[in-house]
C-alpha cells in the first residue's frame, strides 16, 4: 500500500512540474501575479511529492520490502541499517528518483527563498527548473520507476553489490548530484536571463551562492568518490581518468570557471554573453555525465549492469535540454546589452585567462572521454584513452592555471601591473624556488614533474596567503591595524584565498602521490618480514571473522619502524559476502598526515598469501586540499547574506517582489 | 582601448588557446591511443611490438596458475583464437575463470602477454562493450566456418 502511495506521489510530482512550467512561463510573460504565485506552489508540490515519494523509498528499503522490486534486487535482511538505506540510491532507479528530488528541491527553493528577485526572472527561473522536471519525472516513472512491485515476493534480497557497502559510497551519491542538479538552477537563470533579455550585475549576484554551493557539493562529491576509490578498491590508484570519473570532473572544471567569469558580470557588468553560455553548457555536462554513467556505452572500470534503452532516453532528454538551450542562446545572446572594456592585463583578463584554461582543460577531458565512442562509430575500432594522454593534454593547461592563480587576485580591476602584482609575489616566488630544490635534492634528479608540481604547489599556497597578506597590508602597517582589517574583509575575499590554497596542498598530493609512491608485491608466508619506505611489516598470519553480513578473512600485520618500536597492527581484509558470492578487498592503512602506508591481502593460494603492501607519499594531501577549498566555497558562502542587497530571507509580511539590490 | 580592439584580443587569445589544446590533444593522441584487441584482432592483425595494449576476452576455464612471488599465468579467449597472459601482482576480486577480463600491457612473442594492469569491475553482471562485441564477433566468424552453432 505504502508503495502504491508513493507511485501516486510520483505521477503527481509529474503533473505538478507540467503546472509549473506552464503557470510560471505564462505568468511570468503575461505579468500574471496570480499566475506567478500558482507556480511557485506547484515547485513545492512537485518537491514534497517527490520527497514522499524517496521516503517511501526508503521505507520499503528500512522495512525489506521485497515486493518491491528494487528492494528485492538490492536489499538483504542481514544489511546493516545504514546500507540498507544506503541501498535507496545505491543503484539505477533509486539514484534517478534521487535526481528529480534534487532538481524539484532547488526548484522550490528558488520559488520560496527567492523573494528579492524580481517576480518574472523567478518565476522563470522556477519554469525552466519546471520544464527539466517534466522530461526527467517522465523518465522516472516510464523507464526506471524504483517502486514498481514484484511478484512472487521473494523471500530473500540479492543484496547492494558489496563494494558499495561503505560509508563514503552511502554519501557519494547524494553529493555528487547536489552539485550536478544544483549546476540546474545556473542553467534557469540563464534561460531566464535570454528570456527576460537581460543580464546585469544583480543577475550575476543572484546566480553566484547557488552556483556555489552547487560547486562545493561537487567538490565534496568527487573527493568522496576518489577517496572511496582508494581505500575501498585496493589497487592503489585514487584516480583512474575513467569515463565516470571524468563525468564529473568535466562538469567542475567549467562551474569553476562558471563562478570565476560570474564574478566578473557581478563587479564589472562585462563577460555576460559568456556567463550565460557557460551555465548552459556547465548544466548540459552534467546531462553528459547522467548519460555516461546511465547508459554505459562507454567501457568503465566503474561500470554497473545497465540498460541501453535507459540510455537512449537519456540521450533525447540531453538532445532536447541542450539543444534548446543552445538554440535560444544564438537567438538571444546577440541582444544582451555589451558590457564594459578592460585591459587584457587586470583582474578580468586574468579571470578570462582563468575561464580559457579551465574550459580548454574541460574540452581535453571531453574529448579524451568521448572520441573511443567516437572512433567506434566511425571506424568500428576499441580504443581507450588512458592516464598518459591526460598527463600530456590537461596537466599542462593545469600547470598554466596554477601560475596564473597566484597573480590573478593580486592584479586592480580596469587596469592592472603585473610588474608590480610580481613583485608582490617574492615570497611565494621564494617559497617555489626552495621547495622545487629540496625536491630536487631529496630524489636526486629525478622527474621533473616532480620538482614543477611541489613548487607550484608551495607557489599556489604562498600567493594565496600573499593575497590576503597584501589586503591587511600586514607589516606595513602595524599589526592591530592589519588584524582590524582582517576583521573587516568580505568573506567572499578570505573564502576565495582558502580555496586557492587548498587547490594547492592537493596539487602537492597529487604529484607525491603520483611520483614518490613505492609498492611490494610478494607472497608471504606467516613470520615472513617485507620492509617499504623504512618500515618493517611482519606477516602474522591470516584468519577468519564473522562480520554482520559477511565472513572476513582478515590479515594481521605487526608494523615497525625499521627494527625499532612496535607501531601496532595493520588488519587488511578480504570479505565475502555469501548473498552475491562476491568478495571485496578492504585496505589497511596507516597515515601519519604525511603519508600513507597501505596494505591490501589477496586470495591464499599454494604459496602462501599475495600482499601488496604500498607507501604513498602526500596522498592525505589530496583530500585534505579537497575539505580545504569547500571550506572556503562555504566561507565565501556565507558572505553573500551578510552582504547588502545579496540574497537574504525576507521577513514575513514584508513586500519584497521587485526588490532589486541596493548596488546593483 | 576600442571595443573592436578588445575583441581582437579576446579573440586572439582564445584562439592561441584553441590550437594549443589542439596541439596537446593531438600529439598525445599520436602516442598515447591504447587500442583494444581481442585474440582474434591480434592474430589477424599484430600490433607493433613495444606499444600498449587493451587485450579483452574471457579468461580460459581451467587456464590461471599461480607461480610463487605473485604471478599468476592464465589464457584469454574469444573463443576462436587464444592468447597466454603474464601478470604480477594482486588480482581484482572479481578475476574468475569463464568470466570477462580487460588487460593491459604489451604483446611479448607470437602469442605471449605481459599484462601490467588487470581491469576490474564492479559488478559481476557487467560485461565491457568491447567484449561484448568481439565475443559476438567470433561467435559469428566460428559458424560461418564451421557451421556449428555455439551458445
């Protein structure tokens, strides 16, 4: 019965995101207000209908509801709690409902919080959201439905594949696509900007926080994701350059720039065009991404069963939303008012620098993703893009990113000195230069990559540090006056610098990481010793544990430093999983903030066991630069209500529809 | 500075942009293409020696030994040509005789595979495209020679 409530709340979200399409565009032209208001309630109908509808989703999965049929293919009883809601979105259907919810969720967030937007641009913002709802509802509930029932009702469930039992996978998901979906909300206000025929300032300052937290989502996300690829996969690697994985870097790298150039529409009412095409095509990569991942016509190392007819689907909603948009962009575009004039050197020319790298780097992974797809079409050839061809196409655009970073914010608005921006810089200048010696003198040569990703990575963090520096004017003036100063920078400025920064300490991560990992494979035997980076591991031996759904076969290992003291134990383990006769690897790894030890165990055999034992260098760096920049993404956030005139929840009673900012 | 002068510049940029990105992607796609073959493919149509690999088929009922210091040895089939694979290292979880499997590495010999990368998958119901395909493709190539009907 429960199930059935929720299939009516799903074809009710379907009807009320038809009424919000229609009653908010035809309001919003005819300058209905009745119109207008209708459809803003319509979003917060399609958004509880669809948040029923995923709680009831959840119900069955809570409850083991093995009539339906979602449940039944990815339930168990045995499952512990968090998994089997975990299991909700942990595959095809539940993920898509996911997906809608999150689309309607910023759709009614608009519709409700927006209030000191003008009442058209919101109402078309929440129309566009309406009309994407309709296309992705549909497919819900016509291709993938997740509470469809089952009969006979099996007694048991298949259970979630096991590598997805995990507490950074069960999170993954549902912050992966709060910033996918969230790029949606970009994506209406630029339709809405071409349909209003206008793009300003206050435009571009409405647009920023969603786009941010959309950006800051997807940061997380991604680094979840890899962070899960490396403990939980055991093959070392936290990044595979792998169709799925690229899915969701590409739609980062242009939101990044998204934000950057939103920044220039905002101060200086230039870039507009730009920006408007951006959030078009930062929103169809997303669509790219679902299609990706949903369709699996591209051959991934993260590959699920999938169904090609969801796939096609898919394809014609992408065709249909980009398409769209694309069109209405070549009509419309060319009657945006022209923006101001600035000089190549100064901050927008920076940041026009900052977008060219960004989407170039963005059309490399695109093309890097797409052309075996494109290949096989033609010429019916497999091919794959691996590692190598990234490491020589993007990491280069990435290298000029990371120079120009540190110069960009130090750079006037209009017109700036780069002598003189350069000139500031000598201490993060400095910083690179020792840093990129001390690699050189601590491997003796050796890769240059090596010597240009840490000093770039010490230059990126110096210059942002040099930023702020410079906006206290610490040590030129005295120090109370630079920490009142500091007091009274915007957010926006201290977020931005802490993002920077982060991007820096993940770029040291990175390339250790990448360059300095050292790995032993070997068969051991117990009382066996394998010695990695100083350490000493002694085998103990391996022996079985009973864990709430699964037998572990779990290792032990006795760490020392060199010969020295006992560090403790490391416990890597193999867990089947009876359910799906499935087994996954469970690394054990010992960090010290520096670096990684990481030891996985393989199947025993003959011989004795395979271990594979790895030290990885800096590699905590990499998500620890990834908490870094979202904490500043939430830093600068948080700005933006403080601030005059920037979106603030309105009290009620007060009449705020046509609002527009104090310094617009 | 004129309008007319900014968009030059802009557009100078963007289009050194372009063709350095284009210079990028094509010189590492000159190197770094890695082409998928199936046992078939490689016999019909050897690749130069030295150069990286994708080998994908099904790994041989009955064909994976493990050598001590991790090495494990096994045959990769399409089910009309076969090839013998050398790997060292921890296999993935679901590495399996009769199952799918992508390898990566060099053509060593006639009909000899260093493999450096075993791919994994997630799911045991998964099967590559490319498999897939060449799987169907010599399914197709064996009736017509033979006439007999496999599967």
């Amino acid at each position: 019965m429960i199930a059935e409530l929720g299939q009516f709340a799903l074809s009710l979200a379907l009807i009320a995101a038809i009424a919000q399409a229609i009653l908010s565009l035809v309001g919003a032209h005819r300058i209905d207000a009745r119109f207008m208001a209708a459809g803003a309630r319509a979003a917060s109908l399609q958004a509880g209908s669809l948040a029923f509808a995923f709680g009831v989703l959840l119900w069955s999965h809570a409850q083991d509801d093995f009539s339906v049929r979602n449940v039944s293919e990815n339930g168990h009883r045995l499952k512990p709690m968090l998994y089997k809601l975990a299991g909700a979105w942990g595959n095809h259907e539940g993920s898509m409902l996911l997906w809608i919810l999150v689309l309607a969720a910023f759709g009614a967030a608009v519709a409700l919080r927006g209030r000191q937007l003008p009442a058209t641009l919101r109402a078309r913002v929440v129309g566009v959201q309406g009309l994407i709802g309709i296309g992705f509802v549909l497919f819900v509930v016509l291709a993938s439905n997740p509470l469809a029932r089952m009969f006979p009702v099996p007694f048991e469930g298949n259970d979630l594949n096991p590598i997805l039992q995990d507490p950074a996978l069960a999170a993954h998901p549902p912050f992966l696509y709060l910033g996918y979906v969230g790029f949606s909300v970009a994506f209406s206000f630029a339709i809405a900007a071409l349909l209003e025929g206008r793009v300003d300032p206050a435009w571009a300052r409405w647009v920023r926080p969603w786009t941010l937290a959309a950006w800051c989502c997807l940061t997380l996300g991604i680094a979840l994701g890899s962070w899960w690829a490396y403990y939980e996969l055991g093959w070392g690697g936290w990044w595979f350059w792998d169709p799925v994985e690229n899915a969701s870097l590409m739609p980062w790298l242009s939101g990044t720039a998204l934000l950057h150039s939103a920044v220039v529409v905002e101060k200086r009412d230039a870039l507009k065009s730009w920006t408007v095409l951006l959030a078009i095509l930062t929103f169809a990569l997303s669509l790219v991404g679902t299609f990706l991942v949903r369709s699996g016509v591209l051959s991934s190392v993260h590959a699920f069963a999938v169904d090609p007819a969801r796939g096609v689907f898919v394809l014609v909603l992408l065709a249909l939303t980009v398409g769209g948009a694309l069109t209405l962009y070549a009509w419309r575009a060319p009657q945006l008012k022209l923006g101001g004039l600035f000089r190549p050197i100064s901050r927008e020319g920076a940041l026009v620098l900052n977008n060219l790298l960004l989407t170039t780097a963005c059309a490399t992974v695109f093309v890097g993703t797409l052309y075996p797809l494109f290949l096989d079409a033609t010429q019916g050839r497999s091919v794959s893009v691996g590692p190598p061809y990234y490491l020589r196409s993007f990491t280069p655009l990435m290298v000029g990113l990371l120079v120009a970073m540190a110069a960009g914010p130090l750079l006037a608005w209009k017109r700036g000195d780069l002598a003189a921006a350069l000139q500031r810089l000598w201490v993060a200048l400095l910083a690179l230069l020792i840093v990129a010696s001390l690699t050189w003198y601590v491997q003796g040569g050796g890769p240059w990559l090596a010597l240009v990703g840490f000093g770039l990575g010490a230059w990126t963090i110096v210059g942002a540090a040099t930023d702020l520096a410079e906006r206290v004017r610490l040590f030129r003036v005295p120090l109370s006056s630079s920490s009142a100063r500091f007091a009274n920078l915007p957010r926006s400025a201290i977020g931005a610098a802490i993002a920077h920064a982060g991007l820096g300490i993940a770029v040291v991560g990175m390339t250790g990481s990448a360059l300095w990992q050292s790995e032993r494979v070997l068969t051991m035997q117990v009382g066996e010793k394998v010695e990695i980076a100083g350490y000493t591991l002694t085998f103990d031996g391996v022996h079985k544990e009973p864990g709430a759904n699964y037998v572990a076969e779990r290792g032990a290992f006795r760490l020392q430093r060199g010969n020295g003291d006992g560090l403790g134990t490391m416990t890597p383990e193999r867990r089947f999983y009876p359910s799906q006769r499935t087994t996954t690897t469970e690394a054990a790894i010992r960090t010290t903030g520096l670096a990684d030890l990481y030891v996985v165990i393989g199947e025993p055999d003959g011989n004795g066991t395979v271990v594979r034992v790895w030290h990885h260098p800096f590699v905590p760096w990499i998500w620890g630069g990834a908490i870094v920049m979202v904490a500043g993404g939430l830093l600068s956030l948080a700005d933006r209500r403080l601030r005059v005139g920037a979106p603030r929840a309105s009290t009620p009673g007060k009449v705020a529809a046509n609002v527009v900012a104090a310094d617009a | 500075m004129t309008r007319k002068r900014r968009r030059l510049y802009t557009l100078l940029l963007a289009l050194t942009g372009l063709g350095v990105a284009t210079a990028l992607v094509l010189t590492a796609f000159q190197d770094e293409l890695v082409f998928f073959y199936s046992p078939t493919d490689i016999a019909a149509n050897k690749p130069a020696p030295g150069r990286a690999i994708r080998l994908g088929g099904m790994v041989e009922q009955g064909s994976v030994q493990k050598l001590p210091d991790g090495v494990t040895k096994f045959r990769v089939t399409d089910t009309a040509r076969t090839i013998d694979v050398t790997y060292k290292g921890a296999l993935p979880d679901l590495f399996r005789e009769g199952q799918g499997v992508v390898a990566e590495g060099m053509l060593a010999g006639e009909s000899q595979f260093n493999a450096r990368t075993i791919l994994a998958k997630h799911d045991e119901r998964y099967m590559p495209p490319e498999i897939a395909k060449s799987m169907k493709k010599a399914d197709g190539e064996q009736q017509h020679s033979t006439g007999t009907l496999l599967k």
